[in-house]
C-alpha cells in the first residue's frame, strides 16, 4: 500500500514537472522573444490608445469645430426687431433675408444654410391685435439634422432663442408674467447633479472595459494559442512531444496555463492602459468623474481576469485542436471571436437588471460581472457564480481538449 | 525487446481521401495481421514499397497511434496499456518529426532531456558525448530555422537519442540527408547496435538494408511476405542481391502480376 502511494505521488510529481516544462517552454517562445513581447503586449495598446486617442480627439474638435461655426439662418417675413433679437442670443450668426424658398431649401440640403425660420405674413399684426378664438401664429423653422452645423443651429435658435422671444412677446401682452408662471424646472439649482463619482467612473468603464478586454484578451492569445497547437501540428513539431514520455493531458495543461499566462500578463497591460489613458481616449474630456478604482475592485477584477483568460485560453487551443494549420484554426477561431466580441458589447447598452441566473451563463456572465465590479452593483452571489462557472467552463473545455489530443483522427498524425 | 502479435491498423477515410485513393471504400487496412519479433543488439529492417505499411507499423510502436487489433510490446510494456513507459523506452526519429523551429539545438536538447528527467549533469555530459558524434557543437546555438536540412536532421536524431533509450525506432533515416550525413547516421546506428541496442528502422533502400540490417521483413500491402536475414531471403527467393528478391516476394503477393 505504502509503494502504491510513493508510486501516485512519484506519477504526480512527474505530470506536475511534464506541465511545468511544455509552460516553460511555450512561455519562453513569446518571452525570450523582443518581437513578441512588443507585437504581444505593447503594439495592441499603442494601437488601442492612439486609435481611441485619436477617435476622441476628432470628435471633441468636431464638437469645438460646430460650436464655434457662424450659423447662416434664412429668415422670411421677419419681424421687425427679430434680427436684432437672435444677434443678441447669437452673436455670431448670420442672417439672410429669405427672397426664394426653393433656393434657401436647397442650400439647407446642400449645408450651404444652416436654419431657415419662416414667419406667417402678417405675424406682427397676430401678435399685436389677438384675441380670443383667432388663429395662433406659427413659426415654422426648416433644418438638416445629418448635417451637424444646421443641427447645433436648431438647437439652439429653434427650441432656444425662440423660446426666449415667445417670452418676450407675451410680456408685452401680460403685465404680470409671474403670475403666468406656475413654476420654473431648475431656474437656480445649480447642485442638480447628485452622482458617486467613483460610480459614474465605473460606469463608463464598466460599458467600455468588457468590450475591450475580450477584444484585447481573446485576440491577445489568438494569434500565439493557433500557434500553439495547429502551427506545431503544421510544422510536425506537436509529434515529437507527443512521443516524449509525457502525459497528453500534461501537454494540454502546460500550453493552455502558458496561453492563459501570456493572456493574463497582456489583459492586465490592457487594462492598466485603458484605466491609465481613459482621459485622452475620451477626447481629454472633463467628465468630473472618478475613473479610479478602489483595492477591492482591483482584487475582484484581477481574479476575474485570470479565470476569463483561462477560459478564452481554452476555448482557443480547443478550436486550433480541430485544426491541421495555423490559418485553419485562424479561420475557425474567427466566429468563435465575432460570437464573444457581441456577448461583450451586449452588456454596453444594457439598462435593465438582469436575472441571477443570467450570472450562470459562461462568458455573458463575465461581461456583466466586469461591469458590476466597475459600478459597483454585483453582489457577491452574482460574482462567485460568475467565477465558479468560468473555471468550471474553462475545466470542461480542458477535459475535451484532453480527450482531442488522444484521438489520431484530430491530432492528424 | 519488441513483440507484435497479429497487429492490424485500419483507417477510416474521409471523402477527400477516399478520392484521392480511387475507391469506395471508407475503411484502409494499412498493417494486415503483422507479427514479428526484434531482438537487442540487432538492427531490423521494414522493407517495402511506398504506403506498404511501414510507417504505420513503427508509429503504432511508438505509441503515436493505436492499434486496431493485436498486441505490441516494447520491453514488457503493452502499447495501448502503457505508453509512457513504452516511451521512455525509445527514441523514434521520422521525417514528419520536425524540432521547434523557434528554438535552439542547446534548447530543444535540454528541453526533452528534462521531459526524460534526465539530471542536469548526466545531460551535460550526453549533450557533450551526442553534439561531438554529430559535429553539432559549431552550431548547437543557432535556432533550428536557421540550419540547413541535414544539420536540422543531425540535430533531431540527437535530441531523439538524449534519454539513451534502449530501442530506436527510425522511420526512414536517411532520407534527404547528403551522403556525408547519411554515413554518419548509418555508422552510429552500427555503433548503437554494437551497445546492445535494438534499432528498428524502416527503409525502401534495398542498398541501405544489405549494409546494415541484422533481419529484414519484407511489408507489401500491410503484410509481411518474408522475414530472416539477407542470406535466407536471398535463398528462399533464389535472387542474387535484396532488389531481385523484393521483386520476386512483390510479383508473387500481387498474384504473378
């Protein structure tokens, strides 16, 4: 009995030292490597943060850009005292007196004009001489809302300056405004905004960083997991392991640890990066928001993303198994990504609260805990489900790759 | 010592194979009832023609595959029941078996001499002994991309041989390997035989199986259709030299064709 032990524990001792070196190995292939380090680690950041950078500059410049623009407003029938009126709620527009319509629509419909305002003939007269049962005067404003100029001037003429001159109008009919007013919304309130900043932080992380950690994670260990497995079946290198006197299922464990290894290393730059240069990936906007993250956030996330990269470390080596090259399992892996890559931006727009159960779907769940840490809102049911069922996932995936690795068929060796 | 009893190895094709065999068939026998037995201290050679089954009987062997009927054994240990211990019994070489390109000579040798649990001074000490033999030292550094055929071949056959293993499977050993490399591989094979290993190797050089195989079994359609060493092949077949006899044992298995 007492050999039958020794001889477990001599068999456990050589998996765990068989595991130890297919890791080792595949680590020191990405590792001893300047190349790969930087195409692995370091490129898709610089990619992801001056892509992002200069997406959220161009939009912040295209903002600065219309506010800055001179609205052109065509006005027909204009009142006396109306140009004036809008010159001094908007300085810098500029305004035309409307002759052709055809020609004013068109130059709206060209971005030639920004806002055409038409007033009824005879509006002054309305204004002046109404009494009750006449017809109201409408004002009637023309804009392009796909063109951003014509947009801002609607904006801001169309439901602002011309709020403002009905004001002014009806004060000439009324003597007594106040009493017209039953209440204002937030005339002086300047404190409206009540929000945690940590939480308002966490929410725009929690919708942008489960998009980002799978677009980076999963395609982080893509290109070296296909390699792995499908470009050492293609190079005839995997035989040469699988004649060793080491267990298949050794083999599995020690590139899949690796994988997940290297995608976890990855996910943590990733992610150290997007919380790092959030500020000039949003344009170097000022949200007065927290994007911070507190010790516990921090504990919870990295847990979770070594068990997400174990996960997708899986998922990928047991999609390039069923491949014979390296562009084989590129192709398969592919929809695996495009499938995740949806699961991921699903929880972006997410308002409702999902079910408990929606915690117990593999990789959904995940999204939606990553978003939950970030706000703060998981509880600690939602996250230990999420958790359990990503390892247990990850574990099943394994015990089929296992079960691949001994069929010749599979292996096509 | 290896024992096979009644091996048979069937394939099921896929249609893409089916195709390029010219047949309906989804199944292919590659090793048809094949027995034999190969002793230490001698060097036994499959002959046969391309796709006889050759390949097909060392991989199943070498554990690489699984028969689909019969036993193998490799120094005691059953095939199916115990590869790892048939596996570190032998070091099997094939032109399929390729190193990790991205390595070095140095990392690949140490790397599978660890697989092996071979100490590290024992290791250093093969390396020395394996990488002089083979005139690997002036490039042991260099990445196996890096080399040229034979010395990436030069290079596999001693990180096959790390573990000294008792038996040495070779599946073709000197093909696409220069004269030069070819001799210096043929030689070691001797000089292992002459340590008392037993080296198996498969061949369709009829010149390579004269010089340097003990026995010869002659494969032809999965089967084997003669077995002894070259004198009582040539004597059973009445031929001069092993290419005549191989004709004679290939007209007779195809029916006089």
């Amino acid at each position: 009995m007492l050999s039958l032990n020794f001889t477990d524990t001599k068999k456990e001792e050589s998996k765990m030292s068989g595991i130890k070196l297919i890791c080792g190995k595949e680590l020191d292939r990405v590792f001893r490597d300047r190349k790969m380090i930087f195409s692995v680690f370091f490129l898709p950041v610089i990619i992801m943060v001056g892509i992002m950078s200069l997406v959220g500059n161009l939009s912040n410049n295209a903002q600065k850009d219309v506010e800055a623009h001179t609205s052109i407003v065509y006005i027909q029938n204009s009142p006396v005292g109306f140009p004036q009126f809008l010159k001094a709620a908007d300085r810098d527009c500029k305004i035309y007196e409307m002759s052709d319509w055809e020609k004013a629509t068109e130059m709206i419909k060209n971005g030639d004009a920004d806002l055409l305002i038409k007033f009824p003939e005879n509006f002054v007269d309305m204004v002046s001489g109404y009494k009750q049962g006449d017809v109201i005067p409408q004002i009637k404003t023309y804009y392009n809302p796909s063109e951003d100029y014509s947009r801002a001037a609607y904006d801001t003429i169309s439901t602002g300056v011309l709020e403002a001159y009905r004001q002014s109008l009806l004060s000439q009919r009324v003597d007594n405004m106040e009493g017209l007013t039953v209440f204002t919304v937030n005339s002086d309130n300047p404190d409206m905004v009540i929000q945690d900043e940590e939480k308002a932080g966490g929410k725009i992380l929690g919708m942008m960083l489960p998009y980002f950690v799978t677009i980076l994670l999963f395609a982080g260990a893509m290109g070296i997991g296909t390699d792995m497995v499908a470009g050492e079946k293609e190079r005839g290198t995997m035989a040469s392991l699988l004649v060793s006197p080491i267990k298949r299922s050794s083999i599995v464990l020690g590139k899949v640890i690796a994988l997940m290894i290297i995608s976890g290393v990855s996910s943590v730059i990733y992610v150290g990066a997007l919380v790092a240069f959030m500020p000039q990936m949003i344009g170097g906007a000022d949200l007065g928001m927290n994007l911070t993250l507190n010790p516990k956030q921090i504990a919870m996330l990295a847990v979770l993303l070594v068990a997400i990269a174990f996960l997708y470390s899986a998922i990928i080596v047991l999609v390039s198994v069923f491949a014979r090259t390296t562009k084989e399992a590129s192709s398969y892996v592919m929809p695996v990504y495009m499938l995740i890559l949806v699961l991921g931006m699903t929880t972006m727009f997410t308002t409702k609260t999902p079910g408990e159960w929606v915690y117990a779907v593999p990789i959904y769940n995940t999204s939606l805990a990553l978003q939950g840490i970030l706000t703060q809102e998981v509880t600690t049911m939602q996250y230990g489900v999420t958790l359990g069922m990503t390892l247990v996932f990850g574990a099943v995936l394994i015990g089929v790759i296992g079960k691949a690795f001994e069929s010749e068929k599979v292996m096509s060796i | 010592m290896i024992e096979i009893k009644n091996l048979t190895k069937i394939y099921k094709l896929n249609k893409k194979q089916m195709k390029e065999s010219k047949t309906t068939d989804t199944l292919k026998t590659a090793v048809d009832n094949l027995s034999l037995t190969a002793r230490p201290g001698e060097i036994y050679g499959l002959l046969g023609p391309n796709g006889a089954g050759k390949t097909t009987t060392l991989r199943c062997i070498s554990t690489i595959i699984k028969p689909t009927r019969g036993e193998i054994f490799v120094s005691g240990h059953e095939v199916k029941r115990e590869p790892e211990k048939v596996r570190e019994k032998i070091g099997f070489l094939t032109g399929d078996i390729k190193l990790d390109p991205q390595f070095s000579v140095d990392y690949m040798f140490n790397f599978f001499g660890r697989l092996h649990h071979i100490q590290e001074d024992k290791l250093a000490a093969r390396k020395e002994e394996l990488f002089t033999y083979f005139g690997i030292k002036d490039f042991s550094h260099k990445k196996i991309k890096e080399l040229s055929t034979g010395m990436a071949q030069k290079a596999a056959i001693a990180v096959c041989l790390v573990h000294d293993p008792e038996i040495i499977i070779f599946d073709e050993p000197t093909n696409g390997l220069d004269v030069i490399t070819a001799r210096s591989v043929t030689d070691y094979l001797k000089k292992l035989k002459a340590e008392g290993k037993l080296v198996i190797i498969s061949t369709h050089v009829m010149s390579e199986a004269e010089k340097i195989c003990d026995r010869i079994g002659v494969i032809i359609d999965g089967q084997k259709v003669a077995e002894g060493t070259l004198g009582q092949i040539l004597h059973d077949t009445n031929a001069e030299d092993l290419e005549d006899a191989f004709f004679e044992l290939y007209r007779h298995q195809k029916g006089g064709k």
